[in-house]
C-alpha cells in the first residue's frame, strides 16, 4: 500500500505537467449597475437606497454601486414588493412584477 501511494505522488505531478496551465480571466465592465422593474403599474415607485423612480409604461430604472441593495417597490403609498439583491460589475438585476402573487 505503501509502494501504490508514493507511485500515485510521484506520478501527479508528472501528469499535471503535462497539462496546460488553468487560466482564468476576471474582465471588469465599464457599464453602471442598475435595478430595473418590467410590468409595473404606472404610478408604482421603485425605491433604491435614497433613489426612487416612477414607473411610466409599466418600467423603471436606477443606476446603483456594486453591492447589496434594499429594493421597494410600492403602490398607492403601501410597500407591494420588497427585495434584497446584489449588482457587481454592470450587471442589471430585473424584478418582474407579472411574476408577483
């Protein structure tokens, strides 16, 4: 048992040289994160930290910071929807109101 583990040591390496190098590329985008609403309800507010924006033909949309964010959605002066979501790296995070209960 002995003899089979030093053969498997010191044949890994041997194998793994063989091998091309694991490359991995982390590409940063240039665009803004943001939170958008789709199928709102003219009049709905969607709120971001201290930003807020009118639905108008059922969409909103607000440009945030990468990170964690409280999201509201709120309809006739009363929270409808609340959400916490993360953006990194201009990413667009969507919440579909057709898709609430």
């Amino acid at each position: 048992m002995k003899k089979l583990m030093i053969a498997i040591a010191l044949t890994l390496p041997a194998v793994s040289a063989c091998a091309p190098p694991i490359e991995s590329v982390s590409t940063r985008i240039d665009a803004v994160s943001s939170v958008h609403l789709i199928n709102g309800s003219d009049g709905d507010l969607l709120i971001v930290g201290d930003h807020s924006r009118s639905v108008v033909d059922g969409v909103a949309s607000i440009d945030v910071e990468d990170g964690w964010h409280e999201v509201t959605v709120t309809r006739n002066g009363s929270e409808f929807v609340t959400r916490r979501v993360f953006v990194q790296d201009g990413t667009r995070r969507v919440i579909d109101l057709s898709k609430q209960p």
